[in-house]
C-alpha cells in the first residue's frame, strides 16, 4: 500500500492535528493487512505440518510451501516495518508545543561557568554540543533553536592558536570565518542581555583577522551584561578601551590581567579615566595579576561595587604596601557585599585605626589570603555583617583572633587552610561563635616546617558535647562545647603528627547526635597517612547512635609498594 506520508517516513516531521488522524487511520489499515498476513502465515503452517506425514521432504510440494512461508514472513516483516515508521511519526516529541520545545532546549545547554570562578567552559559554538548542536537534528528543531533566543545569550568565544604549519594568508582566512561564527552565534542572542567569556591563546597577533573577531565582538558591548576575558594583551587591551558609554548594562567584569611583554600598554588602558570598567553600571569585578599600588588608579565605580576580588597582585620589591591603603581602598566600598583579597608577602601591616575604623554594613563574604601578619589591620576594621570567612595565612593565631573579634557573633560559615595556631587558641576564638554552621579546617598548602598543632584530638573534643549522665534528661541541653549550632565539619589533617584518633571522631559524632535537636549533618576527615585505628562507622551502628540522614566520610591515605598513593573510604 503506498503512504501519503512517504517523504516524512524517517524523520522528525511533526504532523498536525488533522494529520495525525490520518496517519493514525492509516496504521490501523496496515494493521488489519498484517493481522491478514499473520493469518494466512498460521493457515498455512497448519497445512504444512498435516502434510508432512503424507509428503515426502524431497517432494516438489512441499519445497514450494516452504518457499510460499518464507515470502509471507519476509512481507509480514516489512509490513510490521513499515507500521513503525507511521507510529513514529506519533510520537509525543513530535506534538510538543514550540515554546515548550524551547523550554527544554534551555534545559539542554551548559551554564556558563560562574563569575570569577576557575572552571572551565566548555566551546557552545562547537557543533558538537548545544545549543549548536540542536540546529543539526531536523528543521524542526533548528527552526525552535534559531528562535530560542535564551539558549544563546551565554557564548563562550575561544579564539584559536597559530600553528607553525599554517601560512598568513591560512591563517587570516581562519581568523575571518572564527569572526563571522562569532558575529551568528552573537546575534542568534537578539536583544538578550550577554554573559560574553573570551579567551585567546598568549602572544595573538593584531591582524586583519583579528580586527574582524573584534568588530565582531564589540558590535554587541551595549548587550553585555557579564563578561570574562583571559589571555593575550591584545584581545584585552582592545576592550579595556572601549568608553564606558559603549558598555551601559555591564554588570560584572572579570580579567586575568597577564605579567609579560605588553602590560604598559594594558597598564595604560585600564588606567583611563573612560574606559571598559569605568561603566557606572558595574555591580562586580574580578582582577588577576595586577599591582596593588595600581588599584586605587584604576577608576571603577568602587563605591557601587558589591563584589570585588583581587587576587594574584604583584608588586616590585621597592614598594611595600600598607594598611593605610588598604583600608583606603575597603573605605571606598560601601556597599560591598562580598570581598576577596590576596595581599603579596612580605607587606607587613603596621598602623591602626582604632578611633576611627572603617566600617563595611554590609560585607557578608571575605576572603583573605596574607603570609605575614595582618593583625593591625583587622584591628581597624569593623564587620558587623560578616557571615562567611576564607582566611588564609601561616602565621600565628594574633591575626585570626583580631579578626574573628569583629565577626564571631555573625560568622556561619569559616574555613582556615592553617597551620601554626593550636587547637587551644582556635577553640578560644570560637568561643563566641555561638551561630557557626560549617567548619573546615586544613593545612596551609605552602606551610612548611614544624608539623600542625592544630589537628588533634583536642579539637573535636572542644567540639564534642559531654556525656549525659546516667538518669538525666536529654531535655537538659549540655554547656561547656563550642559551635553548638554545627552543621559541617571538613578537616585536612596533615601527614605529620599529631593526629585525630578515631576513637575521638566517633565521640563527637555521638555526643552531637545525641543532643536534643542535633544539628550536625555532614563530617568529613581525610588523613594524609594511613592512621586507621578503629572502624568508626561500625562503631556508630554497634552503639546505635541515630545519624539520620548525615553524611560521614572517612579517608585514610596509604601508599603501595610502588610509592603510589591508594585510599581507603568510609562512608556512610
């Protein structure tokens, strides 16, 4: 029977409702001409098996019914074949609305990685993945992804190297085409806000093809809405200049400010008073290599910014920071609500403002990473709203507990990738950190030296509930440990001695869960060496101790004969 449908047969038609109809009266009649051939098949077998009690197998009869049944399954077979062809086009995805079409479409991208963050994106303008990839199923779909504006409003632009095989004219003939994909990946994005990251390979030369990849981009800076630039001085130059009028939705900014040949001009561009991150609309910025001394030049709408992260700063060894700048530059962000800071050792803090500090309202995130001693400088800071803390240092404990003074009765979250401060004077600081949900604590990676006080058993045992007494009411809330709001803990024990016994892991993890309202939710301890002495979980489960729905991981590390580290995991 020929098909109306035939030209659709094997692809991602979507037929209307009409159609549908017909198509589905059609699958009935090839259905009935199936259930015919079916019938004539089992009429036929049936002969067969009668007459070969009266046939003898070398007879010409019985060779021909053999041919006659063959024919019959092979028709049925591409009967059958031919009904899955028309029920396919029935299909549930094929009647999907176009906006819930799109709808999943978004669901099928990936997200861009976040804002100033190290993770790697992945390249959307490769065919292979979405939304580049939607466009290749069937027009169907591409004419939804074309429309889909959503689903390209996130671009990753990675400009290619220069192979030493390839010639200048090849070379500016891939620059070009890299230019155009760019400028139709852009404007599939219509009037949607643009969450741009470009990255280009160290040492791109200016060209004919790289001035078409930037007229490309910068055709659509009034969309940009978050942008990421990391790599080569050119690409960064060229946008660091554009006026801040070009730019007026740019909300966050985040470059790798690169130390090789070149940075006098970059060191120029950012520093003009119109330029890319002078945009008021700035909200966020992330810089990366650039020099301390250089900030308070650099004219970004400081006191807008609510997020600032300065990381890697260099400086030459003639000038030495201070706290004076500094706070200076913290006066400056008054609305501030989350701050990274790497300050280069060998900056020693030595002035204080005590009569007169500067106050951040509204600073809930810090990170601060310092090799030497910050201790003036916490004194002349007053952080009222503080709730998450990274602070790293391999200095004593002065600096912290200057600091956690200004913060512990706000403080939620704190993480302290330390080494010379002991379990007693952490355990003081934490004293009035009474609304602490989440603890981790490990060495500092460029620690070195005598090994950490910090990671023993009395630690936990600070941190562990005393025993109720026989007869008293778990009513009866117990006093006399810290954090008793504790919902995580995380610790990095060091390879040195000394070490947190098992034996102490398990009381505290007891002791929390027996509380009344127990908090604790999750535990993780890893151990650099194997120091394995009980088996904590089996512990758990042999005194019944009800963890609920908590996590606890465990890993003891130990090396084979090889040298090769192997790891031991215990987990609930």
């Amino acid at each position: 029977m020929e098909s109306p449908f035939q030209p659709h047969l094997n692809t991602n038609y979507s037929p209307s409702d009409i159609e549908r109809l017909q198509i589905a009266q059609f699958v009935k009649e090839l259905q009935e001409e199936l259930e015919a051939l079916n019938a004539e098949l089992a009429k036929l077998r049936s002969q067969l098996m009668t007459a070969k009690e009266q046939l003898n197998l070398t007879d010409a009869g019985f060779a021909e019914a053999e041919q006659c049944i063959a024919a019959l399954l092979a028709k049925r077979e591409h009967q059958a074949h031919f009904i899955e062809q028309h029920t396919s086009l029935l299909n549930p995805i094929h009647s999907v609305p176009f906006d819930i079409l799109q709808r999943i479409f978004e669901y099928c991208g990936y997200d861009p990685a976040p804002f100033a963050s190290t993770q790697q994106d992945t390249d959307p303008m490769s065919p292979g993945v979405c939304p580049m990839l939607l466009t290749f199923v069937c027009s169907n779909w591409r004419r939804v992804a074309l429309d889909c504006t959503s689903i390209w409003d996130k671009p990753y632009i990675s400009l290619p190297h220069q192979t030493s095989d390839l010639s200048e004219v090849r070379w500016l003939e891939i620059l070009k085409n890299r230019a155009h994909l760019i400028h139709l990946v852009l404007s599939r994005a219509g009037t949607r806000p643009l969450t741009l990251a470009v990255v280009s390979p160290r040492g791109l030369k200016t060209n004919d093809g790289f001035h078409a990849i930037e007229k490309a981009i910068v055709s659509f800076s009034s969309q940009w809405k978050r942008l990421r630039v990391k790599g080569s001085n050119c690409i960064l130059q060229s946008l660091l200049t554009l006026p801040a009028s070009s730019v007026p939705n740019l909300e966050f900014v985040d470059l790798s400010y690169p130390s090789f040949s070149g940075c006098m001009e970059l060191d120029a561009a950012i520093g003009s008073p119109d330029c890319l991150i002078s945009s008021p609309s700035l909200r966020g910025v992330r810089l990366a290599g650039t020099s301390f001394r250089k900030l308070h030049l650099i004219p970004l709408p400081w006191s807008k910014l609510t997020d600032i992260r300065l990381g890697n700063l260099v400086e030459s060894h003639d000038y030495l920071s201070s706290d004076r700048e500094v706070l200076e530059l913290l006066s400056k962000c008054s609305l501030v609500q989350r701050c990274e800071l790497f300050v280069p050792p060998g900056r020693i803090f030595g002035t204080t403002r005590h009569d007169n500090p500067v106050i951040l309202h509204r600073l809930r995130h810090l990170e601060f990473v310092h090799r030497d001693n910050s201790t003036n400088l916490f004194v002349s800071l007053e952080l009222p709203a503080l709730t998450t803390l990274k602070y790293v240092t391999i200095k004593g404990p002065e600096p912290l507990k200057a600091l956690l003074e200004r913060c512990a009765g706000t403080l939620r979250h704190l993480e302290l990738p330390i080494s010379r401060i002991s379990a007693k004077d952490l355990l003081s600081m934490l004293a009035q950190a009474v609304h602490l949900e989440s603890l981790i604590l490990g060495p500092s990676p460029s620690y070195g030296g005598d090994p950490s006080p910090l990671m023993t058993d009395e630690l936990l045992q600070g941190l562990t509930p005393p025993s109720f007494k026989e007869g008293e009411s778990k009513s009866a809330q117990p006093s006399g440990f810290h954090c008793p709001n504790l919902r995580t803990i995380v610790l990095h024990a060091s390879h040195e001695a000394p070490r947190i016994s098992d034996k102490a892991i398990f009381n505290f993890i007891k002791g929390r869960r027996a509380l009344e309202q127990p908090t604790l939710q999750h535990v993780a301890i890893s151990h650099q060496v194997y120091f394995k002495q009980e088996d904590v979980i089996a512990m758990l489960r042999e005194h019944r101790v009800d963890i609920g729905d908590m996590t606890v991981k465990l890993q003891y590390r130990s090396y084979n004969q090889y040298g090769s580290p192997i790891s031991e995991v215990l987990s609930t």
